[in-house]
C-alpha cells in the first residue's frame, strides 16, 4: 500500500540550531543567545551563534530538500528575528528573511510548515519573568498574529509551540534550559498552563481573522509503559501517563484539564493561578484545533519510584537517558535488559509507538495527526568518504512502518517529519549528536555532503513508502 496522495513526507529544523546570524540585520538576543554562553549549560560549550549558517546557506539546503523530493520542510521562526524585544518595533529584515525561506520552499513545490516557537525567546522577555509573566503571553499572540499576517498567505501549516512539556521542565525543575531554575514546581505548571493559553488565544485570531489553513501545537509523546504487572507498577504508568501526556494533551483537544492531575496538584498547592476567563478559552478553542503535532522519539518504562533521590538538575541528566525518577517521586524511568537503545539511553520501540498511537486514538477520537518529529540521534558512521547511516534507515524504517499500520487502522496520521533536515545544533548535545539526511562538515566551512539516507529517504518518498 502507498501512503495516501495528502499524507506528507517531510522534514525538520528549528531556528537556533541551524540559522546563526544570531546578531545580524536587526535580529534581537534570545535567552539562547545568552543561556549557551554561560560557561558548562552546554556540551562543551557550543552555541546557535553560527550553528550550520542557515541564514546564508537556506536556497542551497533547501536545493537539496528539494533534490531529495522532500514534500515538506518544518522550520521555524525566530521571535527576537522579527521583534528583536519582543514587541514593539518589527524588523522588516527579519520579515525578509523568512518571505525568501517560504518563497524558496515554494519554488521546489515544498510545504512550508511554521512553527512559531521553537525555545528562541526574545531575552528581553525572559528577563521579565518569560513565561511565568502574562505579558509574554500577550506579546506571544502579537508575534503570533504578525507571522500569520505577514506569512498566511503562502503558509497554510502553522505549530504554535514545540515541545512545551521540554521548555518549561527544563526551565523550571531540572535548570538546564533557559532560564536555569531549579526544583520550581509551581512554576513549572503555571508556565504550561500561560502557554496553552497563548496557544488557545492565537488559534481563535487565526480563525477569527479567517486566515485559510490549518492550526495546531506540538507536542512531546512519551507514553509510560510499566516495566511489569505489578499493581504499584502500574499505578506509576497511570500518573506518568496522566502528567507527561493527558496535562498537555487535554487542555488543547478537550479544552479541560485532567481531573486526576488537578487533584494531585491542588494537594501539594502546585496548581496554576488560572482565571475562568483563561478556563474558558480552553474549552471554547479546543474544536478549533486543526491537528495535534507528536514528537516520538521513544517510550518511558517506568516503575514505582524506590529512591529518596530527587530530580538532578542539570545537563546530563536532562539529556533524556533513564534512570531519573519524576518530579514528584512518585515513579522513575528504567533502562531494560530486553530493550535496545540509542548511544543517548533512548529506547528504541516502533512498537510502542504504534500503541501510543492507538492510546491517543482512544482518548481523543479521530483527531488529524502530523509526526512532527521522529527521528535517530547517533554518531553517525563514516567509511570512507561516505556517511554509512545506516542505523537511521533502520530507525526510520521501522517508525514509517509503525506509522503505515496505523493509517491502515484508520488512525488519522496525515504527515511524518523526520527530525532532521540536516545535521545541526543540539541543544544539550553540541553537534556530536547527529540526526540529519545531510552532514554537516564543521572541519570544512560547514560543507554540506549527503549520507546514505539521504538517498534512501528520496526512493521512500518517490515511492510513497509502498514497499514498507
Ligand atoms: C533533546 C533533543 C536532542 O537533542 O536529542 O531531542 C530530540 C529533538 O527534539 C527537538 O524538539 C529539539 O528541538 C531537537 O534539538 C532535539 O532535541
């Protein structure tokens, strides 16, 4: 079976790990501009200021998307590119750049899809409080409503936010994003909730201005999987589940949080200081959301939490490995004999994805879906001159076909990005951790050089996947 004629192969990038240009045409400092220089938040102290040098290089990186038969390229915008504080002034340089990005993606017949945050927050918000502060919500739906503006009429694909579980975990309970603070439980969820509610009011603007095309966030998914049937075993599953998946998706695809967290969090007096008119957006917005964006990279196995240890902040233990027990003690994650997995402790589990997919069908019913990202973070293998990345095309290969089956069950998955593009900047990881179609040579101006898979991704989308 091809994939369906609408479903869309593409691919991923964010502005800070590919643009650099980080102070160039009247670009404002983002939190990362500032966050990655502070000596040790980052793997040997690498930052977005060059990255891959997107900013110069996107006619020739988009070239070879388009050489790949790429039908679709998530990118996304920097808000300090179009307002360099912010609000306020709009750098038309700013607007300039991304026109040519989209026009360029649409002289080679590729989709653009935008995502309006990407973690680049304009320094002079977070300096404010960031997302703690209403006034970043606000000026977010200003920025929001300038892009669609600006953009809408060639861009039909918008995210508003990537990863919100991701930005604000490890901003507020592990320190090792932006801005760096530790243990902050209260805030952790008060800035959830400020950025569903940036979410919720910039969908209603865009559908109230009437601007064609579709509306949606993305989000991590990470379903909890016990490690066994044992009843407290699986007690832990039920609250991973309800607080890394049900706390974000619910209050975008049902309007309403979910009960089981409120209480917990009413409990420990962690729950955010809402108001009914912010309740209320929720709930009226909800149906107005096109699609919901899924990050997959792999599962959580967890079991009932046995340590007295708390979170560890900092880098390495925000990379994602198992072994940290959740913020509240109550479960923690478990590497397992059985399991195979990545050089970064990710398990590796097309399965398991393709479960999570039938989870989400049960709970939210026929909702459009779109794999934002899925994608294998490895140190890639050359023979020669040839990047053999190999494991990626097995990766890769097995999540189509996890997603292949669940078209074929009737699950609404119109889209699959793999993240990504192009070899680039990770945030925690520098540029040893690679997921790109295309290397990325930093011993040689940043020549780009495409890898196996590059070749491999081209015959899967020329042939729609019909042999998966
Ligand atoms: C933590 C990490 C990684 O570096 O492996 O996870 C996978 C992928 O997720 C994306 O949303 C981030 O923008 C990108 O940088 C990657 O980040």
């Amino acid at each position: 079976m091809k994939m369906p004629k609408h479903f869309l192969f593409g691919a991923a990038s964010a502005s800070y790990q590919v643009e650099g240009a980080w102070n160039e045409d009247g670009k404002g400092v983002s939190n990362w501009d500032v966050f990655s220089k502070i000596p040790g938040k980052t793997f040997e102290n690498t930052n977005g200021d060059v990255a891959i040098d997107h900013y110069h290089r996107y006619k020739e990186d988009i070239g070879l998307m388009a050489e790949m038969g790429l039908e679709s390229y998530r990118f996304s915008i920097s808000w300090p590119r179009i307002f360099p504080n912010g609000t306020g002034e709009v750098n038309e340089k700013g607007l300039e750049f991304y026109n040519n990005v989209i026009d360029e993606c649409l002289k080679h017949n590729i989709v653009p899809f935008v995502t309006l945050y990407h973690w680049d927050l304009p320094q002079v918000l977070e300096e404010q409080g960031g997302w703690r502060n209403q006034a970043t919500v606000d000026a977010f739906v200003r920025f929001a409503d300038t892009c669609f503006e600006a953009f809408g009429d060639r861009v039909r694909n918008w995210i508003t936010f990537n990863e919100t579980v991701i930005f604000c975990s490890l901003g507020y309970l592990s320190g090792a994003h932006p801005p760096g603070i530790e243990g902050d439980a209260k805030a952790y969820f008060q800035t959830t909730h400020n950025v569903f509610v940036a979410h919720a009011r910039s969908v209603e603007r865009f559908k109230q201005a009437g601007y064609e095309g579709e509306i949606g966030i993305t989000h991590v998914f990470n379903p909890a999987f016990s490690i066994d049937n044992e009843a407290d075993n699986k007690f832990a599953e039920m609250h991973a589940n309800e607080f890394a998946t049900h706390w974000f998706y619910d209050p975008i695809l049902k309007g309403t949080y979910p009960e089981y967290v409120v209480k917990q969090l009413e409990q420990q007096g962690l729950l955010p200081d809402w108001t009914q008119d912010e309740l209320d957006v929720l709930k009226r917005t909800a149906p107005m959301n096109d699609f919901i964006g899924l990050n997959y990279y792999c599962p959580q196995r967890v079991m009932k939490n046995d340590t007295a240890l708390v979170m560890a902040g900092g880098r390495e233990n925000s990379t994602g490995r198992p072994g940290n027990p959740s913020f509240d003690g109550v479960y923690k994650t478990v590497l397992m004999d059985d399991k195979v997995y990545t050089k970064w402790g990710w398990e590796i589990a097309p399965d398991a994805f393709l479960d999570g997919l039938r989870m989400l069908q049960a709970r939210y019913g026929d909702v459009k879906i779109y794999i934002t990202e899925n994608g294998l973070g490895d140190v890639d293998p050359i023979v020669g001159e040839e990047i053999m990345d190999t494991p990626r095309i097995e990766y890769i290969e097995s999540h189509l076909r996890a997603v292949k089956h669940a078209v074929q069950e009737g699950i609404n998955v119109s889209g699959y990005y793999a993240w990504s593009v192009i070899d680039l900047l990770s945030w925690l990881n520098g540029y040893k951790k690679q997921y790109g179609f295309i290397y990325v040579d930093h011993e040689n101006g940043l020549a780009r050089k495409k890898k196996q898979s590059f070749h491999w991704y081209k015959e899967i989308i020329a042939t729609r996947a019909e042999d998966l």
